[in-house]
C-alpha cells in the first residue's frame, strides 16, 4: 500500500485470512510514514479483538511487545471507529472485493495475464464509494462511519483492477483512491486459497490490554 500528498507513506507485507469467523495476521516487513522507516510491526485479529505489534510503542507499554485493542470494551468507552477498522478487514476478504467491483457500472474486461502461474481475466472499473455500504449490506452506523471516513480523505470513487482464475477467485487486486489530500493505492496478490491457517492469540503475558493502559495515563 502506498499514499502520496499530505500523508505520504508505504507499507508492504503478508499474511493470512480466515473469512469465518473473521482471523487476520499480518506481517509488514516494510513500513515508511513521514519520511521515517519503521520496522517489525504485526497486527492480528481473532475473536473481535486487535493485536498490534508496533516498536514505536516500547515507551507506552513498558516489558510487554503486544497491544490488544478490544472492541467491545472500546465501545464503551465511546467507540474510536473499530468497529469501522473490523468492517474494513472483512471487506479485505476477495470475495467481498469482487462482489463490491461487480457494483461498478463500468465493469469491463481487459484481456488475459498469468498471476503467479495462474491464468487469469483482468477487468477493471470505477465504483462511486455511496454504493459500497449497500454493496456490503452495512448497518446504519458502519454506514455513517465509513461514509464519513471516506468524506474526510475527500474520496469520492474508488478505481479498481482484478485479475480472476477460472474459479472466480481474485488472484490480484489493484485499489486506487484518489483523494483532497492525495492518492491511495493498494496491491494485493493472492497465493494461495482453503489452506488451513493457526491464528493464535499472542501470550497473555507479552500483552498489554488498551483499555488498561488508557486508564493508567488517564
């Protein structure tokens, strides 16, 4: 993923995805944000509940590597938009990108290419971004978050490119949004699909409890 203009910044990395029940682990072996390099950053998801290893936090978080982020706790402290972030991890799901793509009222075919040994048809389109809460069949209030999310970057459509196999299934996803503040771009390639993947918890003891730590400075 890459963004140019007011937030610059680029990350690169892989991981794993478990549709249902929704699991994510994720390793960025590259992350650059204001012109400062990062490293060893990894964020998992499991059971409603984020974990991220992020360095540039040793300072908060004392002896301990992992953050966890619970986002039926943070609801009841008022919410920060997580509930938005779990939306928008379930939307990584290739499913969910075609079924949004195919929303597109200019969904065409490009040609044919090899994706990773694969043969593929590439299509492309433009989706103007108030149809993807209907796409996605959202609530009202991750509606209005992510409506709103959208609105503040200035987005107004986001142009995709997708390279499918015979089976339907994505095997590469080009994302770009341009927006006030600049341009967001996203490139994903998928490897491999109904593998099984172990997406475990990190230990209790590596892991400091947001909301806890929220009330420790507080």
């Amino acid at each position: 993923m890459s963004a140019n203009g007011d937030a610059a910044m680029s990350m690169k990395g892989r991981g794993v995805v478990q549709s249902d029940p929704l699991a994510m682990q994720m390793e960025f072996t590259d992350f650059t944000a204001a012109g400062q390099s990062m490293s060893g950053i990894e964020m998992r998801i499991l059971d409603s509940v984020f974990y991220m290893k992020f360095p540039a936090l040793s300072s908060m978080i004392g002896d301990a590597e992992w953050l966890s982020l619970d986002t039926a706790t943070l609801g009841e402290l008022g919410g920060m938009g997580f509930e938005e972030l779990l939306e928008q991890a379930r939307q990584s799901d290739p499913m969910a990108q075609l079924k949004t793509l195919l929303a597109s009222e200019d969904f065409t075919e490009v040609g044919t290419e090899e994706i990773g040994g694969v043969q593929t048809t590439h299509y492309r389109g433009t989706l103007d971004v108030s149809k993807i809460a209907d796409v996605a069949e959202l609530d009202a209030e991750l509606r209005e978050l992510i409506e709103q999310g959208y609105a503040s970057q200035g987005v107004d459509k986001i142009d995709y490119e997708l390279w499918l196999d015979d089976q339907y299934l994505t095997r590469k996803m080009i994302m770009t949004m341009p927006g006030s503040s600049g341009t967001q771009t996203m490139t994903m390639t998928v490897t491999d699909y109904n593998q099984a993947v172990d997406i475990q918890a990190p230990p209790a003891a590596d892991t400091v409890d947001f909301a806890e730590l929220m009330g420790d400075l507080g």
